[in-house]
C-alpha cells in the first residue's frame, strides 16, 4: 500500500501507481477485522483467535492518510484511518510509566508468529507510523512529507 502510494507520488503521470495503492486499500478496507486491528496473518485459520498486529494496522492508518492526500476524493481513505486510530488508541495504546498519561506505546504487535519471534510485543516501527498518523491527525505534519 505504502510503496505503491508513494511512487505515485514521486513519478507522476503514471496513474498505474494509484491505480494499485487504490487496489491495496480497497482490499485493506474490505478485509480488515470489524474492530479494524489486522490479524498477523489474513489467512491464518486460527482466526479471530489469532494474535494482532498493531504494527501493519498502524502502518496502513499512515498509508490511508497519504493516499487521501494523494488523490482527490480521498475523503473515504481519511475516515477509515481516523476510525483505525482511533481503535488502536482505545484498545491498544499502553501507558508508559513516569510520562505523561497522554504518552504510551502501541502493543500487541507481531512480527513473526511462525517464528515465535515477537507475537504480541511494542514494535518500533508500530509506534513511529501510529505516531506519524496521529501527528497528520492532528495536522502537525502533511502526510506526503514524510
């Protein structure tokens, strides 16, 4: 989603690019969980009783917000990731300790169920795309700067 989203941005006049970031949010959209929190793995049978992964939801809540940005029309794309943020703040934001009750990290994401390698830890990358998101949220950042 990211990457297609992004060439388009950086070559323009190749409509193929957005063609294929809408693609992949469209499919995101229509395949995400109804409390929108990825499952690690789409097709894991185990699911819904599988583990999350707050990492791809919160890269995809920051993808959603770029492409909205993109294209025009893209009213649709910003209200699902304002919905997604929203349920990654109230399920999934923990607080941290000695900071502010407005600080935290975002758990339960998994970096590799087959592994048994981080299946429902904080992942860095989780917290900077849920923080870039919250930050374009909050319209502190433009979502195509970064």
């Amino acid at each position: 989603m990211l990457a297609f989203t992004m060439s388009a941005k950086w070559l323009p006049g190749h409509p193929e690019f957005v063609q294929a970031a809408q693609k992949a949010c469209d499919w995101w959209a229509g395949n995400i969980p109804v409390d929108l929190v990825a499952f690690w793995d789409f097709d894991d049978p185990a699911a819904p009783h599988t583990f999350r992964d707050t990492s791809a939801t919160a890269i995809a809540t920051a993808e959603l917000l770029k492409l909205a940005a993109l294209i025009p029309n893209g009213d649709s794309y910003k209200a699902l990731a304002e919905r997604t943020a929203h349920a990654l703040i109230e399920g999934y934001l923990k607080p941290v300790a000695g900071l502010a009750d407005n600080i935290g990290i975002l758990g339960s994401g998994c970096y590799n169920k087959l592994a048994a390698l981080a299946t429902n830890n904080e992942l860095v990358w989780g917290d900077y795309y849920f923080t870039e998101a919250l930050a374009v949220l909050d319209g502190e950042i433009d979502p195509l700067a970064v």
